[in-house]
C-alpha cells in the first residue's frame, strides 16, 4: 500500500509542476528572442526570426499539449462493475499452475491463488490484497496486483484529470495571452525595421530590454529554487505525519490492551458481588431462622412461667389452707400470700425451699431471655 501511495503522490505531484515547466518554456521562447533582438545589431536584417513560426511553434505546443495525456485506464472495465463467477473462473483457471506475474508453478504447498476480479492466476506474494466487491458491498474478494494497480491509478487519475481540467483551463488564458503578445510582437517588429534604419539611437534601448530579460530570467531561476524548497519541505512534513501516525496507532493498541484488563477486572468484581450477595441471603435465611427459633424459646418459656405460677399459687393457698386447719400454735396471724409484708408464718419448712428455687429458675429465665434478645438485636 505504501508503494501504490508513493506513486499516487509522485504522479499528482508531477501535475503540480507543470506551471514551472510552462515558466521554462517561456524561458526558451524568452531566449530566443534575445537571439534575435541580438541579430538586429547586424547589418543585415534576421533570417531566423518569424512570426509566422512562432504561431507555428504555439499551434505545435497545443497539439503536443493535447496529445501528451496518460494511458488512462478504462472506467468501463469490467473488474469496475463486478466480479466473476464460480464457472467462469473455473473455466480460466483449468490447465493453469503457474504466476501470471512471477512465473512460479505451485505446490502441495504454495498453492496458487485466482483473482476473483479478472480470473487471473497468480502466487499467494502477488495476491495479498483484497476489494470490496462491486456487486456486494459487504463482501471482499481476493484481486491480483494487476487489479489492484488499476484501482489505484483510478483514484489518482480522477484527481489527475480535475488538475488536468484546471491547467487547461490556464493554458487556455495562456494562449489568449500569447495571440495578444504575437500581434504586439508583429508590432514591434515593424518598430524594429524602424528601429534597425535608426542604427544607434535604438542601441540604449535594446540594452534596457536585455537587461530586462536577464532580471526577468533570474527572477524565475528563484521562483524555480522556491518550489524546490517548498517541495523539500512538504516532503519532510509528510515523513513526520507518517511518524505521528504511527505513534498514535501503538498509542491507541497500548489503550485497546488496557481497556480488556480493565473489563476483565470489572468482570471478576461482578461475580464476587454476585457470590457475596449470595451468601449475604443465606445469612440472612439462617438469621430469619434463629429468630422464629428465639421466638418459639420465648413463647414455650412464657408458657412454661405460667404454668410454674400457677403451679406456685396453688402451693400458695394449699399452705394457706393447711395453716388454718392446724391447731398446735394458740395463735394465729392472718397470712395472705399475695401481700409483701415483712411478717412471715414458719408453718412448714418445705414450701420456702420451693419459693426461692423458684425464685432462682425465674431470675436464670430472665437472663436468657435478655441475652436472646441482646444476640437479635447484634444481628
């Protein structure tokens, strides 16, 4: 590809020079002029020097102007339009193991390859590139370097032709130029037979028109060495484009390579999320768990606390009962259990024994159920 652009380039720059030529030629034409003016200094009057060959000379330059136009490629060639078929290339590739380019036969190894554009048959070295093929935009075929040269001197003879078009369009103002310098020459040249009876008082002038010519030519020898310069110049400024490109493209690789690592990262991020939420939802159905566990604790003990209370109650009375029935003490305080008095009747030792055991099992029960429900309320 580098190739194919290096000849693009060299051949639309070539089109860019044609104004200097065309200052060249003026030169020559400016030249022999002065060769002719010189001749006037003679006695007798110029052979060479004549309008009528001039005129001669410019309807030359324009035919030849005309005529030096590039072997331009056929737009209506048919790798331009589409591709060729399975049959047709069959057809052209029967009886053919052999580069139409290199002339090197293939192999089990180096099979030869077919240009699907004109069915020619060619090495896998001269088959590198690929088309869009004309009839199906999304496909690429496989095309041979020949195909390939004609692509590429179509796109460059299109911008040729439009710079071509332009420069016509210049050479036309030219021409019109050089009919209206013609007949101001067929002027002077009646003002040279003139000039040349006068002899010597027409010698200043002829010098001041020579030294013209020579500032005029020197003029251009710049003008000529300035392009050359500037051509230099775009010459280094497009070897430095190349470089930034190609720093920009590892640049962008390096970011390309980046990016997947830092997907790939995010990727394993996502599925320890997805495994922590997981096992969160787990510890949580275990917490769910342990609660209506805790709850079902609490109601069985608060049933069980009941039943003990009732149980102590009726202890309570049957005391109570069995005090009054009893007839060794001859006096007798009125107990009421449900009082908290500090008098006390010591009718029988066993009931006190079961009040403070009771009492413990219930001061126990309480702490269990408060570290439960510290334990529910940490989780």
């Amino acid at each position: 590809m580098r190739d194919s652009r290096e000849r693009a380039n060299t051949q639309i720059g070539y089109g860019q020079y044609q104004d200097i030529l065309q200052k060249q030629k003026n030169l020559s034409q400016i030249n022999n002029q002065t060769n002719q003016l010189e001749s006037i200094e003679e006695d007798e009057a110029p052979s060479n020097f004549s309008i009528d060959q001039m005129e001669k000379d410019r309807e030359k330059n324009q035919f030849l102007r005309k005529s030096n136009d590039l072997d331009i490629v056929n737009q209506n060639d048919s790798i331009f339009k589409s591709t060729l078929s399975s049959e047709k290339l069959k057809e052209l590739k029967s009886g053919k193991n052999e580069c139409c380019i290199c002339h090197k036969s293939g192999t089990l190894i180096h099979k030869m390859k077919q240009c699907k554009f004109c069915g020619s048959v060619v090495c896998k070295e001269h088959s590198k590139k690929k088309r869009r093929d004309p009839n199906n935009s999304t496909k690429f075929r496989r095309l041979c370097e020949i195909c390939e040269d004609k692509y590429i001197r179509l796109s460059v003879e299109t911008a040729y032709i439009q710079k071509r078009d332009q420069q016509a369009q210049q050479a036309l103002q030219l021409d019109s130029q050089s009919k209206e310098l013609l007949q101001d020459i067929r002027v002077l040249q009646n003002q040279i037979s003139e000039i040349h009876q006068q002899g010597v008082k027409n010698q200043g002038e002829y010098k001041q028109i020579q030294n013209e010519l020579i500032f005029k030519t020197q003029k251009l020898d710049y003008e000529i060495k300035g392009f050359q310069d500037e051509n230099l110049k775009l010459k280094s400024t497009i070897h430095s484009i190349k470089k930034e490109l190609q720093q920009l493209n590892e640049r962008l690789n390096e970011k390309k390579v980046d990016s997947q690592k830092k997907q790939h990262q995010l990727h394993s991020i996502e599925q320890e999320i997805q495994y922590n939420d997981i096992e969160c939802q787990k510890v949580m159905l275990e917490i769910e768990k342990f609660q209506l566990n805790i709850q079902s604790k609490k109601q069985k003990d608060q049933q069980k606390q009941q039943q003990q209370r009732s149980q102590i109650q009726k202890a309570d009375i049957q005391n109570y009962q069995q005090y009054i029935l009893a007839d060794d003490k001859p006096t007798i305080q009125q107990y009421n259990p449900y009082l908290n008095d500090n008098t006390t009747i010591n009718v029988n030792s066993e009931p006190e024994t079961s009040s403070s055991s009771n009492k413990k099992k219930k001061s126990s029960k309480e702490k269990q159920d408060r570290e439960e429900d510290n334990c529910c309320i940490i989780m």
